[in-house]
C-alpha cells in the first residue's frame, strides 16, 4: 500500500490565524522521517487573502474554502483511483467538504467524525458563519448550493453512512438534525466506561452492515480541551491521549479504510508546541498501526 500524503494549509473555514500552519508544523516535528519510503506528497492550493472577496455573514470568506476544497475533492478522488492510502493534514475542518467529496465520486463510503462538534451546521443555522462548522450538512446535500455542489450535484454522504464520536458542543439547530436524521453518536462517556475496543467495534459494524469502505476525520478539539491549546474551539471533557490513539489504531488496522484526516492544529496559539507535539505522536500512531509496526497492546 502507498501512502498519498496530503497539506491543506487552510484557514478560511473558521476566524483565527494560525490553523494554516498546521501541516508545515507537522513537518517541522519530523513528519517526513514517519512517512514510509515511496510517499506521494503533494499541497492543495489555498487562495491569498488578498483574494478573498466574499464574506457573506453567514457564509465567511465561501469564495476561499470553495477554491481549496475543489481542487481536494479532484486529488482525494484521483489518488483513490491510484489505489493510494490517502492521510489529508490541515487545515481548518471545512477542507472535509472536498474530502468527502472526492471519496464520493469513488463511489458509497461510511464515516467516523472524531469531533466536539457535530460540524453539521448550514449558513441558515451556523451561530458564526464559519464554514469549517457545516462540512457534514454540505456533503450530505443540505445548505448552500455552492458547498452541496462541490464534486457533483448529488449528495455524497447518506446520515446513516456517519458515526459520531466524543460529540459534545452541539448547537441546537445540529441537536435537531441528528435527532431527525437518525446519526449514530457515541459520547466520550461511552468510550470511558464501555471501553474504545468495545466501541469501535460497535461502529465498524454499523458501518459494514450499510457500506464496504470508510475514512475517519479527526478532529484535535475532540480530545480535552486541557491536551489542546492549540487548536481553534477547545471543549472540556474530551479523549485522553490514550483514548484518541486507541481509536485510531482500531481504525487504522480495519483494512476497509481508505483515508484518515487531521485536522485543527494551531501552532499560533498553542503553549510550548504541546497540540503540535501531541498531534504529531497520533500521526506515528495512524502510520505505525497502518504498517503494522506497533507491538499489540502498544499504542507509541
Ligand atoms: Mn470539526
């Protein structure tokens, strides 16, 4: 299996500095040293800002996530095609909507959202306007048309392909969504007392008796808010790291999946590269798990 490593230096998604530099940090901390040998890399394009010209209330700096997210659904689906492993690092969550949308053109796809946040808002429900809060409810074919519209017209993603985990700061509008829609949620207090092996299991299956493939979407903000200084929307009452390496690894080890994701590092405003440094140990967790290079029972 060769490995497609992907930088998504975008920040248009959500209102703070920093969040670009999140793949480059990465980099700094040794990331090129992890990769196995015959790694494709490559950096999707991100607009200037002196470029942005839209900055709808409820849609903020639209123009800037749409350029970067089209030309990522173009890559994930042509590396998925090349038979690569895809491991997409950014970057702001809104840069998922090309992700998700590049999978969709390989055809039907489950997903595990590792996340405080449900990530499910429209322009019309978002408290902020910030796109990187509404990738879910773009790919599954609700909110404005230029999101929905990335990679084709149909909707990419089926509720009932999604599973939740560590969910725990959900505006109303998204409560009512997940409620009506029927997505599966799996809390932080669930993986604590039932245990991550337990729980991961549970989602394969719901994934694999509905889709035969899956990518899993991390976000930093769903571990505690007290491991993350740097990332864009800390929430109390997250994963531990152990938490977060255990999911990982279970996943990185099902060979039904075809990408995983990194999102919301923010070395601007992180204290003594702790985010940074505790997002580069889940990265060799996701490459070491994948390459069978970890021990049973280690989780680095
Ligand atoms: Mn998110």
């Amino acid at each position: 299996m060769q490995w497609s490593y992907i930088h998504v230096p975008l920040r248009y998604g959500q209102g703070k500095l920093g969040v670009d530099q999140g793949p480059m940090k990465l980099n700094e901390l040794g990331m090129e040293k992890l990769l196995p040998t015959g790694t494709v890399k490559q950096t999707i394009r991100v607009l200037p800002e002196s470029e942005i010209r839209e900055n709808e209330e409820h849609l903020k700096r639209v123009d800037g996530v749409l350029h970067t997210v089209t030309e990522l659904a173009e890559v994930i689906d042509s590396e998925i095609r090349a038979n690569r492993f895809p491991l997409i690092v950014g970057g702001d969550h809104s840069m998922a909507i090309g992700t998700l949308a590049g999978l969709a053109k390989t055809g039907p796809f489950g997903v595990i959202w590792v996340d405080a946040h449900a990530d499910l808002n429209t322009g019309d429900t978002s408290p902020s306007g910030n796109i990187h809060g509404m990738p879910l409810a773009a790919a599954m074919g609700m909110g404005d048309i230029r999101l929905t519209e990335v990679g084709g017209r149909d909707s990419k993603l089926s509720p009932n392909h999604l599973v939740y985990i560590a969910l725990r700061d959900i505006d109303e509008g998204e409560i009512n969504e997940i409620n009506r829609l029927g997505i599966k949620v799996i809390t932080v207090e669930e993986v604590r007392t039932r245990g991550v092996d337990v729980i991961m299991q549970e989602a394969l299956s719901y994934l694999r008796e509905r889709v035969d493939r899956f990518y899993i979407s991390f976000d930093m903000d769903s571990l505690d808010a007290s491991l993350v200084p740097g990332t864009g929307t800390p929430v109390d009452g997250g994963l531990t790291e152990v938490e977060a390496k255990a999911i990982l690894k279970e996943a990185m080890q099902a060979e039904d999946l075809i990408a995983v994701e990194l999102v919301e590092l923010n070395p601007a405003l992180d204290r003594d590269d702790m985010t940074a440094q505790l997002a580069y140990r889940l990265c060799e967790t996701i490459i070491k798990s994948k390459e069978n290079l970890l021990l049973e029972g280690e989780t680095v």
